[in-house]
C-alpha cells in the first residue's frame, strides 16, 4: 500500500510540474528538459543525493539499499534536507 502511494504521489507531482512548464513556458523552452541547481532532470525521475554526490532515481537507490520507497527514506540514506 505505501508503494502504491509513493507512486501515486510522485506521478501526480510530476503530471503537475509538466502541466504547469508546459502552460508556462515559452516554445523553445520546452524543447530542452529544465535541470536543478546540480543539474539533475527531475522531470525524468532523478534527484540529488548528496551520499553518493549525483543525481539519482529515488527509488532506484532505495530498492538496491532494501529501503522502503519513501521520500523519508531517500533524503535520510542520501542525507538531504527534506524539501
């Protein structure tokens, strides 16, 4: 049931973001995925981790650690402030 949520959670945050950029954004704009201050494209999938100093799929990284796929989970094991 959690990972149904995770899931459920991260795909709503995500349809939000594109549909936002995507209303927002120039034309051009659009063409080239938007990147974070370390440069990753959470728009598809990756996330910072400062543990391993690169960008990361979250769940990727807690199924190799045997961690529930949790947002708590992964900014404890990469050692991120929560956003």
């Amino acid at each position: 049931m959690n990972l149904q949520r995770f899931f459920c959670a991260a795909g709503l945050a995500l349809l939000s973001q594109l549909t936002n950029a995507s209303a927002t954004a120039p034309a051009d704009a659009r063409q080239f995925p938007a990147k974070d201050a370390y440069g990753c494209v959470g728009e598809e999938g990756y996330s910072w981790c400062v543990k391993l100093k690169q960008c990361v799929r979250p769940s990727k990284v807690l199924i190799e650690n045997n961690l529930e796929l949790t947002a708590e989970n992964f900014h404890e094991f990469c050692q991120n402030k929560p956003q």
